[in-house]
C-alpha cells in the first residue's frame, strides 16, 4: 500500500466490506465442513468507477469481475493509471454477463475467464476470437470458459438447457483456443436457492466425470453465497456486499 496517500473513506470502506466479506466466506466454508480459504472471490464491480477498482488492486484484488463489454473494455484500459502499476499481467478479468457473439473478438482481448457461454455458436465464436488473439499476441493463454447452466430452462435469462450441457462441454473441450474450467449459475428469480444449487451441484459432478478438469463452479453472489459454498461452489460472484448498492440494476 502507498504510504504517502491517507485512508480516504471509500478505501476504508472498501477495507472494511472485503474484511467483512472474507469472513463471511470462511464461515460459510467451516458450515459447510470445508477449508477456509477453498472458495474464491470475484469482486463484481460493474456499474462501479474505474477508480474503485484501482483501490481494490492496491487492496491486493487481482480478479475482477465485470458483465457489460464495453464499460470492462474501457477499465482494462484505464486500470493500469488508477492501479499506478504498468505491469498488470497478474490481474485476470472475468466477463460474467450475459454475451452476444459479436463481441467475442473484443472480449478475447481482455478476459481470462468468460463465465456465461451457453450456446455452441457462441463457443465457435469465442474459440475464433481467442485464436485470433494469441495469433496476433494479445493474449497468452486460451480463454478460460465456463458453461452458463439454466436452472429453470427459461430461454430468457440465458444458460444451456441441463439436457444439452454435455455436447456443449464437449464443444469446448475440443476448442484449441478455449479450455473447460466448469459450470456457472444464477438461480432462477424467486426460486428456492438451495436446491437450485443443490441440483446445480449434481450438474457439476456429472460434468467431472467427463471432464475432470473442469472443477470450477462459480455460483453464489451477495444475498446466496452461503447456499452456494455449501453446494461447493468454488468462486462466489461478489457485487453488492462488496461495492455498496449499484446505482441501476442489471438484468
Ligand atoms: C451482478 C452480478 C453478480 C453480483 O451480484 P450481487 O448480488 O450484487 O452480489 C453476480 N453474478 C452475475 C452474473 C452478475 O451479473
């Protein structure tokens, strides 16, 4: 931390809500007869200034999370002043929101990590896009995807359909550009969230049996994530509890 800026107050109450945060995590963990420590957490800072992100940096936060491309276009360019660090090869972005294909060319610039592919024709576009990346050295290493799941098989919000959830792993397992990190989820509106995640997690397992690399699942965000880490999720999709209200709500 730079020693000659003071505190001010949203870097304190940035502090205080990740401390806050970490522990609510690592109590959920214990509940759950898990180790502390085994879920991570995505900071979700979209509809939060760029600013606020070269705090969270300063903090030690190295993953972010963002769900609209071109305000995440416009922070990946403007972290590396706000962090007052040149080298920011050891931040991973993640695009958590929902994806049209044709901004998989400029989200493969970006994100480590995409975790709402839901479609196989979103998956071949991503697969082209991250290619074209690592052709043209803007990136280093194939895009990490997770598959967006739908619990409640309502075409609207987004998500593969459980039924065809293995022939898009397969897809993207097969994809030279991309690699299987796991599976994702929001649970429905108004849905009981723990057997959404409960179901969710019967989802996982099977997954692993044909892709044991894709142990990542991302599940639980501000008002759920001890529901999640008892269904083993193993990154917890933070906005609210972190960042304070958003000033509008997301889709
Ligand atoms: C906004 C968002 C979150 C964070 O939600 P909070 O309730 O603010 O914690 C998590 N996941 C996705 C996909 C989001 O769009």
């Amino acid at each position: 931390m730079n020693t000659e800026t003071p505190l001010d107050a949203r870097t304190s109450e940035l502090a205080t809500n990740l401390a806050a945060l970490t522990a609510r995590i690592d109590a959920a963990c214990r509940a759950a007869g898990r180790e502390p420590g085994s879920v991570r957490l995505l900071p979700v800072t979209k509809f939060f200034p760029a600013a606020d992100l070269g705090i969270l940096y300063r903090l030690g936060r190295r993953e972010f999370g963002e769900s609209r491309e071109q305000e995440a276009t416009a922070k990946v360019a403007a972290l590396p002043e706000l962090a007052g660090e040149r080298d920011l090869s050891d931040v991973r972005w993640h695009m958590i929101g929902r994806l049209q294909r044709n901004k998989a060319r400029i989200i493969a610039r970006w994100a480590h990590t995409v975790h709402s592919v839901d479609s196989e024709r979103l998956a071949m576009a991503l697969d082209t896009a991250a290619r074209d990346a690592l052709e043209a050295g803007q990136r280093d290493t194939p895009v990490r995807v997770l598959l967006q799941v739908s619990l409640d098989e309502d075409p609207a919000r987004g998500g593969v359909a459980p039924a065809e959830l293995d022939a898009l792993a397969d897809l993207v397992a097969e994809s030279e550009a991309l690699q299987l990190g796991g599976l994702m989820a929001i649970p429905p509106l108004h849905a009981d969230t723990d057997s959404a995640f409960a179901r969710l997690a019967t989802l996982h397992t099977l997954l692993l049996q044909r892709h044991p690399g894709a142990t990542e699942l991302s599940a639980g965000m501000s008002s759920d994530l001890e529901a999640a880490v008892e269904h083993g999720s193993t990154c917890v999709r933070v906005g609210t509890a972190l960042m304070g209200a958003r000033p509008i709500t997301s889709a």
